[in-house]
C-alpha cells in the first residue's frame, strides 16, 4: 500500500476522483509497494484499482490510453527509501572520498529498481528469491549486474558479504527466463584478473541472455587509510587484459557474431593501445561504463566537422580555452588540431587539470573538482570562452565534486563558461561558437 502525496490536474487519475492522502492497496489484483509496482501496473489502459480512504476501502476502474501516465504523486521517485548497498567491496569508489563533501555523494546505491528505471548496475545481493520472481513477472529487461568475478568464494571475499557468492545463481535463473544482463568486472590486479577474468568470461558466456560484459580497472585515490591494499595496473597488465578480452571475444563473434566482451578505454590508455575502431563496439553496449567513449565522441566529432555548411568565413576569430583531466587529454587536442585546421582563426588551448583533490592517480575529467580546475588554471590567459565537459558537474550542471559553483569559476576565469554535452558533435558547438542549427 502506497500514500498519493497529490494528483496532477487533468490526469486519469484526477478524473476517476483519486486525493491526496489517498492509499492504492492493489492495482489489477496486484499489490503496491513500492514505485516500480506503481509504474509497471499502470501502464495498461483499464485499470481496476483499490484504495483506502479514510480508513474505508474503495474500489475504482479507470480508462486511459496505454502508458498515459496515471497522474498520481508520491513523496519520492520509488515511493519508499532507496535501496543502499550491503557489501564492502575491497575497491568501493565511495569509501575512498574524502570528507567534507556532499552528503548524497556518500551514498552507496544498490537498487535492483533503479536498475530498470535508470540503466543502473546492482549486484544482487540486496535481492531476495521473491524480487527475482517479481523481475522475471514485470520481464524487467535488462537487468545491469555488478558481476565482477563468477568464482563465488572470490566474489565474497572482494565484496566483502559472505552471501554475494551465493548470489551469483540469480544470473542463471534470470537467463533462463529470457531476462537480457549487461555485467560489469570492476579488475583489481592480481586478484580478479588474469586465470580468474578469463574464468568469469567463460562462465558468464554460459549465460544464454547475455547481452555485453565490460571490464574497467579499479580507480584508487588518496583517501584509502584504513583500506584494503590495493594497486594500479601497469601498461604490461593492461597490455593483457586487452589481448584477453580481445581474443576470448574473437569466439564470441565467430558463434553469436558480436564481441560481447569489451575493455574499457582505460586499459588502452594505461597499454598506449589505440582504441578499436566504432564497428568493434557493436553499437557501443557499454558506453556509459568508459566502454568506446574516446571513440564515439571521435566519431560524431568528425562527423559534424566535416558535415559543417559554414565557411571559415562565417566562424568569428576566438581565443578557446578547454579543460579536462589527465586521461583525455591527447583525445581532446587531437579534436582541437582538426578544428582549427578547417578554421584557423580559432586559437584553441587544451588544458590538463593536475587531481590534487582525489589523488595525480585519478586521470578521468568526470572527478576533476572546481578547486583544482582554477588551480590549473590560474595565471593563464583569459580566454574568450572555456569549455568544460559535462560530467566534470553534477547534473543540474550547477556544482563541481567540492561543491565550488560554475559561477565562481566564470568569475575566476573572467569569461563565459559554456557546457560541452557528452555528444562529440556539441563539442564542435562550443568550440566555434555557434548552435547545431547553424552547421545544418
């Protein structure tokens, strides 16, 4: 049973005279419990509903169209808390914060919902038998799993939960009902890789609903006292979790026809590998995990640099400043020498900007925090605009990892700060000062 917090005017759910403060027992026959029963059940177009009222049941049928949002309300997304994660991973990202940071950047997710609402990884420990079933009724497809090794009794003792090895079972119950997974191997060296990845790649191919497996390496900060030791890998390893994850998914392809099994842009960052060509990531399954990002945002760069109608004519001459970490930094000079040979009277700077905050052994731009970005910075000529990825700022594009706002660093650098989106095409955008509509 879920409490409506208010109902939107105008909704379905308005007009079959649902309240606020009103409870919906059953939808269907189908108890309610939480946000992902409440947006599964109504999304047919007849909606037999039971609520409570004032301490009275009442029973309702609504029409509507097929997935017209119902217009009830509640509290929170999910309607109850959200699921935080039970394990201690040996590698937890979030563990080795430092302190005096956003209290929500502290929160370890692990929620099977958010999963399907969101395209969020879970590891199935947080899962009972009753919540696989309730996946494989809703056919909540697909399913995103924190795998990061098959072998149970290693599983266990790198999550730190006696029961995550004892979860690994749920892949095979899933796959067997038509479930699709995308898995994750977070690789620590010398623990998870080597013998042991090329074992959870054998074993997860077993799975029949597998759709992609990626594998990144574990990130390490500063703030590990009082951690497990761990270390990074050395372009050699890398080097080898390239050549094994390479030639395990040359079988893939020769029996399913696609990869299945792909290395993060990491690993060929850390091996001075270049990266795979675009038709080796089949669609770029695993993009959101660093899986093909360089490549992608290459691909659709060029794309829109060579399909520009404007003349170099039309592109004003600008000083362009662009900042990013240590990891994507010959990525982003190689766009920029490319941009300013079609148009040269764009002077573009591309700065790498040092992790004093979390450590020199965090490269990635999306931890680069405000404070070390005007540390980079300082001192340097103010340019007529600066560009910032997107992912160096939380969504609302508002605040950087340390809580310094896009507003101090504009009035730091002195000029305009524009957001370049993950599309490679919007950062051609920012770089010559015009909008997609003005190179179409």
């Amino acid at each position: 049973m879920v409490r409506i917090a208010f109902v939107a005017k105008g909704s379905p759910a308005e007009k079959a005279g649902l309240l606020a403060h009103d409870n919906i027992i059953s939808i269907g026959g189908n108890p309610i419990n939480d946000g992902l029963d409440y947006y599964f059940y109504t999304t047919e177009s007849v909606l037999d509903l039971r609520i409570e009222r004032a301490g009275k049941e009442l029973e309702l049928r609504v029409c509507k169209d097929t997935y017209e949002p119902f217009g009830a309300e509640f509290e929170t997304y999910l309607i109850d808390a959200q699921k935080r994660c039970r394990n201690n991973c040996v590698f937890c990202f979030i563990d080795q914060n430092p302190s005096g940071m956003r209290e929500s950047i502290y929160f370890k997710d692990d929620d099977e919902r958010l999963g399907f609402l969101h395209g969020n990884y879970v590891t199935l420990t947080n899962l009972k038998d009753e919540d696989i079933a309730r996946i494989i009724k809703m056919h909540i497809s697909p399913i995103n799993v924190s795998v990061h090794t098959m072998n149970p009794t290693l599983r266990c003792e790198m999550m730190g939960n006696r029961f995550a090895g004892d979860s690994l079972r749920y892949l095979t119950e899933l796959s067997e009902h038509g479930i699709a997974i995308n898995a994750q191997l977070v690789l620590c060296p010398g623990i998870n890789d080597g013998a042991e990845l090329a074992y959870s790649m054998r074993e997860l191919y077993k799975l029949s609903s597998l759709q992609s497996v990626s594998a990144v390496p574990v990130g390490l900060t500063r703030h590990r006292k009082g951690l497990p030791s761990l270390r990074l890998f050395t372009a050699a390893e890398a080097a080898a979790v390239i050549d094994l994850i390479e030639d395990f998914a040359k079988g893939c392809v020769a029996e399913r026809g696609v990869r299945m099994f792909y290395a993060s842009d990491e690993f060929y960052l850390k091996a001075g590998r270049p990266l795979p060509e675009e038709d080796e990531y089949d669609g770029y399954p695993q993009l959101e995990n660093g899986v093909g990002m360089l490549r992608s945002h290459r691909e659709e760069f060029m794309w829109a640099l060579e399909d520009a109608c404007l003349e170099p004519s039309e592109i004003m001459a600008a000083d362009v400043a662009i900042a990013t970490g240590y990891a994507a930094y010959g990525h982003i000079w190689e766009l920029a020498e490319a941009a300013m040979a079609v148009y040269p009277q764009l002077t573009i700077r591309v700065y790498r900007v040092e992790n004093r905050f979390f450590g020199d052994t965090v490269t990635v731009s999306g931890l680069v925090t405000g404070g070390d970005l005007l540390e980079a910075l300082k001192g340097q000529e103010r340019p007529d605009r600066l560009i910032l990825p997107c992912n160096m700022l939380r969504h609302q594009r508002d605040l950087f990892l340390d809580g310094v706002s896009l507003e101090q660093v504009e009035a730091a650098v002195g000029a305009p700060v524009l957001i370049a989106e993950k599309d490679g095409a919007d950062l051609l955008y920012k770089l010559l000062g015009v909008s997609e509509e003005d190179l179409v």
